[in-house]
C-alpha cells in the first residue's frame, strides 16, 4: 500500500494521477487528506481517502497501519513544518512503514548563513531525523517549480518589465508535474533505500534569460531590472503586496549564487530530458 500526504495540494494529487497512469490499482493508493470532501474526486476513481492532520499524532498512526511505501509531501506551514514532520516520521515508525519518501528542497550547502537556509532549516532536519530513524528512506530535493515562474514575474506582458533582485543569479527551474512524475516512479520501483535526489533540471537560468524568452515569444520588448532588496520590499510595500521574507530570500539567495545547482537526476527518474523553459513560457505566453 502507497500512501500520499498532502493528496489534495498541487503535488500529492499529480503524483497519484501520474501513479494511477503508469498502472497502479486505484485501491493500493491511499490519500490522506485534512478534508475528505475535497478528495471526493480522488475517492469517485477508487483511490482511498483516509482523514488526518500532520499535528494529531495518533490519527496519523492510524492512518500510517499496513502502509509499505509513504509518500510525505512537506508541510506548508513553515513555523510548524518541522513539527509536523517530526510527527509523521515517529507515527510512520510506530505503524512500522517500511520506506518514507519526502520532498525536500533543493539547495548547494546547509549553511546556516546562507539566505536559502530560513526555508530550508525544516527540510534539513527533517532529513537528519530520517537518517537516524532507522526506516528505509528516499529524499527528493525539489527544486523551483517552473509553474511559478508567471507568479514571480507578474504580468510582464502589460509592465513589459521583470522586476526582482535576483541580479545575475541563475536557478534551474523543472516542472512541478515532472516532479511529480519522478516521485511515482520512486515510489513504484526499488533501488532507491538510502538515496536522495536533486529534482532541478540540467540547465539554469537567469531572469534575463526569461525575460529575453518571453520577448522573442510574443515580439514585445521585455526589460529585466534588478533593484536592490530594499528598494524591492519598498516597492511591495507601495504596491500593497505582501510577500514572506523567506520567499524573497529566495531570489537574493538566487543573486547569491546558491540555487544553481543542476543536475541529472530528474532525466534518470524521468527516462527522458525534462521540458525546458523555453517551451513551457511558449505555452504560457504564446
């Protein structure tokens, strides 16, 4: 028995539709959910819909009995993420799951003064406490999704602008939906105990990359400017936007240097080379 964390977020559900593509019998797949009536659909295709929150570790227990494989998909609350993970792992030992794989994230070191590390601090102990919990382990280090790459750029097409302090810095952007599609073949095959894996793709780029992309797809002059932090939080802050810090660390790690990792991973798991950005900004901007 497979079973999903986060069934009815974005990444839980791809990886059971993509489980469910490649063969699996809806009834070996169960979907844990918060809501059951928001897995109504999941349920109507025979998969099994159990009803737990991260934070009650005895529903967790008992939604973790006769479960081989547990896909834990991260936590979205990130001042109670590592909590709940540590929840999960310690009802995965008592309910004896064989072999727990997580979606972490992917990143260059551990470095405390990293500016990557307020967001990657619960993934990193997260796996810590996967090395020590004695269960076979598999950690999928996901990289950005491709899928937000519009959300961070705003409507370019109407500003003709792309506005972040990323400065230079690359990011190897995949999508979520490979990523995804990775997990289920991890989670179907074996040979993967004791592994992680770095789901980026094989080429990063730079918003200048984007924006220069983005003009030859539509033939309109898009501009990258990169301000500096402050002058980026001012701007928020007078366009009445408000984003976590953690997130806009995450470009100036990006200015940094710290998210350009690649690598071949995600071809391995995938069997084939992952889309590129060129063609998924065609499909969204053409």
């Amino acid at each position: 028995m497979i079973l999903i964390t986060g069934a009815t977020g974005h990444f839980g559900r791809l990886t059971i539709n993509h489980l469910l593509t490649k063969g699996t019998h809806p009834g070996e797949i169960t979907a844990l959910a918060r809501n059951a009536e928001k897995a109504s659909d999941l349920k109507e295709l025979g998969v099994k819909i159990v009803v737990a929150d991260f934070d009650d570790i005895d529903a967790m227990k008992n939604a973790l009995i006769g479960v081989d494989k547990l896909l834990l998909v991260s936590a979205v609350d990130l001042s109670k993420r590592y909590l709940q993970h540590e929840n999960v792992i310690g009802a995965a030992i008592a309910a004896k799951v064989k072999h727990i794989i997580y979606t972490s994230g992917a990143r260059k070191s551990d470095d405390p003064n990293s500016f990557l590390y307020d967001f990657m601090e619960a993934h990193i102990k997260t796996e810590q406490l996967l090395y020590k919990s004695g269960l076979d382990y598999t950690i999928l280090r996901n990289g950005l999704y491709m899928e937000l790459i519009p959300a961070f750029i705003g409507d370019v097409i109407s500003s003709k602008t792309i506005y972040l302090p990323a400065q230079t810095g690359e990011v190897a952007v995949a999508l979520r939906s490979e990523m995804a599609e990775a997990a289920a073949s991890v989670l179907l095959s074996s040979g993967h105990e004791k592994k992680t894996y770095n789901l980026v793709n094989t080429k990063a780029y730079n918003y200048s990359d984007v924006a220069g992309i983005i003009s030859d797809i539509t033939n309109e002059p898009i501009q990258y400017v990169s301000p500096t932090k402050q002058d980026f939080l001012d701007a928020l802050l007078q366009a009445g936007i408000a984003i976590p810090q953690e997130y806009v660390n995450i470009l100036i790690g990006q200015a940094n240097g710290e998210a350009d990792l690649v690598s071949q991973d995600l071809v391995r798991l995938l069997g084939r080379e992952p889309t590129i950005l060129k063609s998924y900004l065609a499909e969204q901007y053409a």
